[in-house]
C-alpha cells in the first residue's frame, strides 16, 4: 500500500459487534450524512475460515518482511524519523489492526459454534428425555400385562365337585346345561355358584353342631364340679384306707405316686420300670420297684426352654462372664468340665429289691429273708445304662474276713453271665467320645457311676449291635426276654455268695461244715483238719495262671490241712459264677521233703478227685456245698496217702497200684472202703 493512498482521507466506521447499527454523532445535534455501517457479523457470513487462515499467514510473513527492512535500514544509518521508516511503520500497523480483525472474526466464529453445540445438545436432551419417558411407558405396559397374564383369581384355590358330580347334584336353575356345556366360563361361574349354596348349608350344620358342643360342654362342666366335690371325700376314704392297704400288701396310692414319677425318666429306665413291674406282679411277688431322685430336675430336663429362661440364663452367662473375665480357664479345668459333662446321670434312678429267703436250718422252719438293692441309672450322654449293689441281712455278716470280697459291688455281679465284667462301655460310639475328652479308660469311673453290664442294657431295652448283620429289635421285647433270666441269675447269685459268706465264717475257725445229705461221700472218721483259711493276692502256683485257668475276675484263697507234722497247702481260685463253675485247687504237701502236682503223681490223683471228680461232690441242688465237700475230700485224700506208706490197715484193697504207684483215693459207699478209680 502506498503512502499516499494512507494520507488520503478516509471515512469514520462505527462497528457492531451486537449487529445493531450506531450513527457516529457530530458536534451538533444532527446525523452526519455521509456516515456507513459496518458489521462484521454480517461480513462472517460471507467470509471462509480458510480465506482468513490464508490471510492470516500472508499478514504475519509481510509484518515479518517490514520488520526486517525496518532493521536494515536502521543498520544502515537511516534516522528514527525518516520517510521510509514511517512508510514501512504505517505498513505494520495497517497488518497489525488486519490481525486483531482476524482476530475478533475467529472469536465470534468460536462464540457461534458453541452456541449452535448448545441448541443442538438442548434439542438431544429433549429427544432423550422423550426417549426415557416411551421406554417407562413400555415397560409399565409391560408389567401390567404380566401382571394380567400372572393374574390368579380366588376360585381357583377352591377345590371344585368334579363336572360329572356337578351336572348329576346340582339343580337345573344352577347347572343350566345348555348354556354351561358350550361355554367355560359359565361353566365356573355355576360350578362356583353350586359351591356356595353347598357351603351355606354347612355352615347351617356348623352352627347347629357348635350348639350341641355348648350343650355337652356344660354338661361336661357340671360332671368335672360334681367330681371335684367328690375329691376331699375320695382321698379322706384313701387316707383312712392306708393300714389296710399295707396290711393287703396293695400300696394302690404309692403305685399311683411312681407311675406318676415314671412318665419323667429317660426311655431306657422307663422300659425297665415297666418290664420289671409287670414281671414282679406276674411271677415274682417278691420283687419291689421304686423310683427315686430330683423329680423337678428331670422335669427341667424334659420340658423345652422358655425364653424368659433363655434371657436369665443369657443375663447370669453375661454376669459370670464379667467376674471371670480377667481369669483365664487352663486346658485342664476346661477337659475336667466336659468330662463330668458326659458323664452326667439322670436325676433319676431306679431301684429293684430282690428279696430271698433262706433257710436258718433244715430242722428249724424260719428263714433269714436277705435284700438283694439293685440301683440303675442312665447317663445321658453317653446313652448307657450302670448298676450298683447293695445287700442287707438280718444277721451280721462281718464275721468272716476272707469273704469280704463276696457281697462288695464290684464283684457281686460280675460275670454274671459269661464274659460280662461290667467294665468298658458296651456302646461302640462311646470310644469316639472319650477320644474328645480324654478319657481313657472308662473302668476308672465304674466305682463312681456303676457298672454298665451288657445285660443292664439289655433290660434297658438298649441294643448294640457287634454285628453289622444283626437286624434292630423292639426295645420292649428285648427287655421281656432277659427279664425273667437275669432274675433267676441274681437270685441264685445272692443265695450262692450268702451260703459261701457262712461257710467262710466256720472255715476260718478250722469247722468244715458238711450237710446230712453230703454224709455219705466220707467216712466216718476223718483225722486230718483244717488248720487255715485265708485270703491270697496273687494264685499259688504259675501253672494255673499259664494255663489259662485263673482269670482276674476270680477270687484266690489258701487253705491248709494238717494231720501231725504232714501240712497240706491247697490254693483256691474260685470263679464268680460259683457254683455253676467249680472252684480250682493246686496242691503242694510239706512231709518228708516239698512236694506238689508237678511233681508228685499221687499229688496229682488228689487234684483230680477234687477238680475232675467235682460231680460226686455237688451235694444236694443247687450246689451250694460244694466247696465245703471238696475241703472234706482234701482231708481224706491226705488220710489215704499218709496211712498208705505204712501197713495196711483193710481199708484198701490195695494200697499201691501201677508203675505210678497210686493210691486209691475213691470212697465206697456204703461198703467203707477206698479203691483206685
């Protein structure tokens, strides 16, 4: 651009960014007639963001190009106020003020982009907002109409007449068959129709029937007063009846009582409580049952907790636990805690009294009636059932040292039947339980909780199968069926141990007592005696015990037979199922030099008289002297085998017989005289 066309004058503009046209006023209050509007909104339309970008560059590349000869020439010499200096000055200033209108162009072109972003954004969220407000609309259509496809109505929880009963019950008016068979729906409708004129006539029936109820219930009502008034009379003729029913033997208000009692004891004590009644009034009258223990703690036991129960036991756990907090328990406390737990009885026990009576003497027709207290109770947890002994007498029984074992509970009933020591559990599951708690060993418990027989838990109705074969039995007859058996066992069992208890007493005093129905099996005179017999520890000789033929379960005594300076010592082990199974003797004989069975056959033919030979010696049933008779024997056996070293004395037929050179040891009766067997 030249510099004169930049002195020219030019005319005033008056810009607009808002589009609105502002006349440039003058000094006087009128329009200057020569004045233009310009608007630089209406010239962005019409311009092209390339064109001004093209424009921009040429701009910027000509005010570099000034700046740079404005630099020459001021190199050059030339003054700050020269020609070409202004020229090339007026030069940049016109591309500096075309830069700032590129400027303000790309600024509104930027404002009208974003107000166009902003009307479209607007017109979206409108469109969306439209979108949301259909899909809603669908979704509600499509909940209603899941809601009227699920739709269940009330008559079809009803149970219905089938149709058939339907059409053949209900009247014409009702069933209208030629307008029901062609159309379901008012087929329902006179079907739901039947139904409530059915149960409209029911519920007439209902009402009347709950008038006969209030009528026989205050009937009912009037009977209960008149029986209550009944009451105080009934137990005054009870109470004035007591003398006799003790004087009958018929305790009809002391049954009531235990029956009473009965319906709170375990399964196990109940089923022996019922066995055992029934079989005392059926066979045996001198069996009695009782029941004792905490009735309120079994009650406790068997009745559900409440909840204000739960909240005081939840209240004193909270308050325990307050106090002990600070205290820590020790693995010790915590396992003695279980194992009481699972050893926990039931409150209640029972108690058999078996009553025998025995004979003072054959001559004399009173007799001695002993007590045989078996108490049994249930522990819990471990599902089993114990026993514990006790025996009363009329006469004193603390005569006889060596027969203290005989009566105590832990040996009374032991082996009672074959094998059953009573002590390790009979339940298998127990083990596992004991594994938890440490327990090894239930027999060092036995003496506190009793012994837990395999045929207590048989009269408890408890059945543990050792064999995966055994079939499961009814609890009842299972009962029944050792009920009669183990009675008899424990009768017997007590009349054995009494009649041994009296023997012991006249054996310690050296008396060997022999029946008259036992006379015959000896002769008349017997000159060796019993000199001793006590109690021993441990068995006399080892070979017994090697041989299997003493068992812990036995009791061991010695006795000693004198006849002048021959002493014969006999060890004597006796099983606890005397005298179902016969005592054992092992015999040693101090004379002339220490002799015994080993090593002595005449030792050993006296051995065999008194254990092989034990039949001979049984005595009148049920056995009971057998013992007394084989002492006897052991006396004359050693009269034999002392007299036979000298001269015959024609009581023998032969004093000597065989390479052995046995004596004959066998008494004839009634001849009188001993010969070899």
């Amino acid at each position: 651009m030249s510099s004169d066309a930049l002195k020219k004058r030019k005319s005033k503009v008056l810009r607009s960014e808002a589009g609105t046209p502002e006349m440039k006023r003058g000094r006087g209050d009128g329009d200057q007639p020569d004045a233009r509007v310009y608007n630089e909104e209406v010239e962005l339309d019409g311009r092209s963001p390339e064109q001004d970008y093209l424009q921009y560059k040429e701009s910027c590349e000509t005010l570099a190009t000034l700046m740079s000869e404005i630099q020459e020439l001021k190199s050059n010499g030339a003054k700050e106020g020269s020609a070409e200096v202004e020229q090339r000055r007026m030069q940049s200033c016109i591309h500096f003020m075309n830069l700032k209108k590129l400027n303000r162009l790309a600024h509104m072109r930027l404002k009208r982009g974003r107000d166009q972003t902003h009307d479209a954004k607007q017109r979206v969220d409108v469109l969306h907002l439209q979108l949301q407000n259909l899909l809603y609309e669908v979704m509600h259509l499509q909940k209603e109409i899941s809601k009227c496809l699920e739709f269940k109505s009330k008559h079809e929880e009803i149970d219905l007449v089938p149709e058939e009963e339907f059409y053949q019950g209900a009247p014409q008016e009702i069933s209208r068959p030629h307008l029901t068979k062609n159309d379901p729906h008012q087929l329902t409708l006179a079907r739901l129709d039947w139904e409530l004129e059915q149960r409209k006539g029911l519920a007439e029936k209902y009402k009347e029937s709950l008038a006969t109820k209030e009528k026989i219930h205050k009937s009912i009502e009037v009977k209960k007063e008149h029986l209550t008034s009944l009451q105080p009379g009934l137990n005054a003729i009870m109470q004035a009846s007591l003398p006799v029913q003790e004087y009958l033997s018929m305790p009809f208000e002391q049954t009531q009582k235990q029956t009473e009692i009965a319906r709170h004891l375990p399964p196990p004590l109940y089923v022996l409580f019922v066995q055992a009644n029934a079989y005392g009034q059926a066979c045996d009258k001198n069996l009695t049952v009782s029941i004792s223990g905490d009735v309120d703690e079994a009650k406790a036991l068997s009745k559900p907790p409440e909840d204000s129960q739960d909240d005081e036991s939840d209240s004193d756990a909270e308050e325990e636990q307050e106090k002990t907090k600070r205290r820590r328990p020790t693995t010790g406390g915590q396992l003695d805690d279980k194992r009481r737990e699972m050893l926990k009885r039931h409150p209640l026990s029972l108690c058999l009294d078996l009553k025998c009576k025995v004979l003072v003497s054959p001559n004399i027709l009173t007799a001695e009636i002993n007590i045989l207290h078996l108490y049994f109770y249930y522990l819990m947890n471990l599902n089993i059932m114990t026993v514990k002994t006790k025996v009363s007498t009329t006469t004193d029984l603390s005569a006889a040292i060596s027969a203290g074992d005989l009566l105590k509970s832990d040996t009374l009933l032991s082996c009672l039947y074959s094998s059953d020591q009573g002590r390790e559990t009979p339940n298998p599951a127990n083990r596992y339980q004991f594994d938890k708690v440490g327990i090894v060993c239930f027999a060092d418990y036995v003496e506190e909780l009793g012994h837990p027989y395999m045929w207590v838990q048989n009269l408890g109705g408890l059945h543990f199968p050792s064999d995966a074969s055994e079939v499961r039995i009814n609890i009842n007859s299972l009962s029944a069926s050792h009920m009669e058996s183990t009675m008899k066992l424990l009768r017997g069992r007590l009349q054995s141990r009494l009649a041994l208890h009296k023997q012991f007493a006249s054996l310690e005093h050296s008396i060997i007592p022999v029946s008259a129905e036992s006379q015959h099996l000896f002769p008349a005179k017997i000159l060796s005696r019993l000199a001793r017999w006590t109690t021993i520890d441990l068995p006399y000789t080892r070979h017994v015990t090697e041989a299997g033929l003493a068992k812990e379960t036995g009791l061991y005594f010695m006795t000693v037979v004198e006849r002048g300076t021959a002493r014969l010592q006999a060890a004597v082990v006796m099983s606890p199922r005397y005298p179902e199974v016969s005592p054992l003797f092992s015999l040693s004989l101090s004379w002339k030099g220490e002799r015994s069975g080993r090593t002595d056959d005449n030792l050993r033919a006296m051995e065999s008289e008194v254990n092989v030979f034990k039949n001979e010696l049984q005595g009148p049933r049920p056995g009971h002297q057998l013992l007394t008779n084989q002492i006897s024997r052991l006396c004359v056996c050693l009269d034999v085998y002392l007299e036979t070293e000298g001269q015959d004395d024609g009581m023998c037929l032969r004093t000597v017989r065989g390479p052995n050179r046995l004596k004959p040891f066998k008494y004839n009766h009634p001849q009188g005289f001993f010969s070899h067997r």
